[in-house]
C-alpha cells in the first residue's frame, strides 16, 4: 500500500520527498544577462551549494560533493587540465558562463524527478545525468582515499599539479602506476565529456 | 487472441482495487519534508520550468562510458567504471582465463585496467587476474594451480578478439553521410592525434584517428574516412575506444 502526504511545500511518496519550489536553484536571468563576473560566480556557487541535500543522505557523499565543488571554483587549473587531455593544439573553450550555466543545469538535472516526461531524451538524460554525478563523486573520494597516508602526495598529484596525466616518470612503483592509469582515463574522458556537451565537471 | 484467453486477462465485470491510500493533507504536515527521511528530489512539472536544453547524453560515446556502474579494479584496488575496464572471465567447466571485448553478467568475473604495456608489466600469473573470491569459496573449491592460461599471448588473443568484433560489427553498420552528433572515424597515419574534436558547419564533433596506430591494427579494419552514427551505433563506437585505449598507453 502507499500513499502520498501534501504539505506545502512538498510531495511525498514511498520513495522520495519531492521539493515543488525549484526558484532558488535556478539562476534568475536578470543574473545571467547582466550580472558582474564576480556577483555571478558568488551567486552561481551559492546555488551549487544549495543542491547538495539533493545528492545524497549520506554526510559522506553530501561533503564529497560539497569539497568538489569548493574545490573547483578555488583551486582547480581547469585550463592546465584540459591542455594536459586535449593538447596544445585544442580548440579554445566555450565561454565560462555558458559552462557554469550547463553544469548547474546538468547538476539540477541529476537531482530532478519528473512523473511525465516530455520525451524520451529527458527521460535518459535524468538517469545517465545522476549516475554521472555519482561516478564523479566516488572517484573524487577514491583519489582522497589514500591521501592521508601518502602525506598528502595524492592531492598534489591527482588535483593540484596532474601528474598522473603527463606521460612519462617510469621510476614509480607498479600499483602507483596502475592507480595513475585508472585515474587517468576517468579523467580524461570527463574532460571530453565537458567538451562535447558544454559542460565544466 | 482466442477468446477464452481475452476472457481471463480482461474481464469488465471485475473491478481491481489496487490498494493505495488516498492523499493526506493536513495542516500538521507542516515541514513534513524535512524529517521523513526520504531521500529529496526536485519536481520538475515542464510546464513551470525556465527550459533547460537537453543534453542528449545517451548519444555522447564519454557519457555512456563514465555513466557505467563502477566496478572493483584488481591491481589499483580502486573503482572505475566498468566499460574503461577489461573484465577477465574465468570459465568454470574448463578452468580457462581469458579477457573478454564484449562484457557480460555470466561466469566468473573480475576487472583489470585497460592497457596492454601495464599489464604485460603486472600480469604475470591467472592469479592476478582471477576474482579472489573463487579461491577462498569452499563451494568452488578452486586452487590457484588449476586455473590454466595462455601466459605468452592472452594479451595478444585479446586484441585479436577485440579486432574481430570490431569487424563483425562493422558489417552490420556502415553509412559515409555526417550529420550534426556523429562521430567521424578516419585513417590517417600523418595525424599522430588519436582522438581530436574538431569544428564542422553544425558544431563540434568527436573525431577519432585509427592511423595512428598503424602499427598494431591493420588497415582492413577501417577502409577509409566514415561517419558512424551515434544513436544506433554506440556499442561499436565503444568497442573502437576500447581498442584506442587498450593499445596507446
């Protein structure tokens, strides 16, 4: 038997509390036409931040996400990163407002939940969307995992300077060689991932 | 249908009561939300939302790849989606370890990386390779010693398997015309680009080099410059980056 419980702002099933307000994650498009860089990042990061209850019930998965994001809008070289995958020769990259316009949608896609979709696209999107955001996630914790008792060797390799994406270095051990590759390929095809859809994962 | 059949599936007299409690509202559902411990997903009613474009994802080659369910990676010990991976199959009957270039549930199974010179470096015995499990299990009851294996030339069987289902799923799809989402294959061993996204009229659009790699595939596996076409065609495309993969690092 199931049943459903109305609240004001909410709907919940047997399996999920369905939010009905989706305006605060949404950027307003006064924001997107004519906002400052900085006022836009601020506000952009503001919403990224505000999804993160919808990714997981989980404190782990939930802080995971919560350090990525932190992450990539502080600290990441996106732009070294790429050049690493694509080459020196690569196309120039999409605008980076467009970028973070995409992701927050793909993100919010992940999230979403829909009872009649409008087609089938949608339909895909929202599930290749969320199991995406979830192979993302368990990598980045997979990359961490060892961090500690590496002495921190694992941040600066795999997040700071890339350098499980640059070939060559033969003298590392057979297992770091082997974890440089996984990682490497996961990497790799994030980023041409990003490329093709437009995105900035 | 006969009519006796149609009798039994779709009766009018009979009313199905499916048991569903009708909805609750209450005012002391207020902020029922927040403890219910459901897990939370944002409604989307098309009708209100301020249009998001679709992505498309299920016709991007990278989207289909990191989108698979992650899987347990022997030597790394990390995880990693199981189509960058290579899954090793053990066959019960004959005790034969072989990698496979086409994935499935059945059998035995356990994931290596995908690249021929680490394992020629790391894999040097069935044991490395096999499911760990199998040999602690006392319903198998397997020993180490009885797996056989073709130590000199798996890897090289493996390619060659790999080759051949790239040509077997060749002849079933070929088309030369491009179109906006396609991803163009070509042979050309001056680019030593493997993979290259390029702009064409409509866009951006993956491109993959299969002459760069002259050395290892030979030439009959792709004629010439063609197109292959993402919707019906991503198994194959998957099986070609596979093979990009597993030979160039």
């Amino acid at each position: 038997m199931s049943g459903t419980i109305r609240t004001a702002n909410a709907i919940i099933t047997d399996s999920y509390a369905l939010i009905k307000s989706t305006e605060r994650f949404f950027l307003p498009q006064t924001m997107i036409v004519n906002g400052g860089t900085s006022k836009f990042l601020r506000a952009s990061y503001r919403r990224f931040m505000r999804l993160a209850p919808f990714v997981s019930q989980r404190a782990m998965v939930r802080s995971t996400y919560v350090d990525y994001i932190r992450y990539k809008y502080k600290i990441e070289d996106y732009d070294m990163k790429r050049r690493l995958v694509l080459g020196d020769t690569a196309l120039p990259r999409a605008p980076l407002r467009q970028q973070i316009l995409n992701t927050l949608n793909f993100i919010i896609t992940a999230v979403s939940y829909t009872e009649k979709p409008k087609d089938k696209v949608q339909k895909t999107d929202i599930i290749l969307a969320r199991k995406i955001l979830k192979n993302l996630l368990t990598m980045e914790y997979e990359k961490m995992k060892k961090n500690k008792v590496s002495d921190g060797k694992d941040y600066i390799n795999f997040k700071l300077k890339f350098n499980h994406l640059t070939p060559g270095s033969q003298k590392i051990k057979p297992i770091s060689l082997a974890r440089n590759k996984v990682i490497k390929d996961f990497d790799s095809c994030i980023v041409y991932l990003n490329e093709t859809v437009g995105l900035r994962l | 249908m006969k009519p006796w059949r149609s009798l039994l599936i779709k009766n009018d007299k009979v009313n199905r009561i499916m048991p569903h409690l009708p909805d609750k509202t209450s005012p002391l559902f207020t902020q029922f939300e927040r403890w219910s411990g459901k897990k939370k997903r944002l409604y989307i009613t098309n009708n209100s939302e301020p249009g998001t474009n679709p992505f498309h994802l299920s016709q991007n080659l990278f989207a289909n790849l990191v989108a698979s369910p992650m899987r347990h990676e022997r030597f790394s010990k990390t995880k990693s989606p199981k189509l960058l991976l290579i899954q090793s199959k053990i066959d019960m009957k004959s005790k034969q370890l072989k990698l496979c270039s086409i994935q499935s549930r059945t059998g035995k199974n356990s994931y290596v990386l995908n690249s021929e010179k680490v394992l020629e470096k790391m894999a040097k015995s069935p044991m490395v390779l096999s499911p760990l499990h199998l040999y602690s299990s006392k319903i198998t009851n397997l020993n180490p010693s009885d797996i056989a294996m073709d130590k000199q030339s798996f890897l090289e069987n493996y390619r060659i398997e790999l080759i051949n289902s790239i040509k077997q799923a060749y002849k079933n799809h070929l088309k030369n015309e491009a179109k906006e989402g396609d991803i163009g294959v070509i042979y050309d061993e001056s680019n030593p680009k493997i993979m290259e996204i390029i702009n064409i009229l409509k866009g951006r659009q993956l491109q993959i080099n299969l002459g760069a790699l002259k050395e290892s595939i030979g030439e009959e596996v792709v004629p010439s410059k063609h197109f292959l076409d993402s919707k019906t065609d991503m198994d194959l495309v998957i099986l070609v980056y596979k093979l990009l993969n597993f030979l160039k690092n």
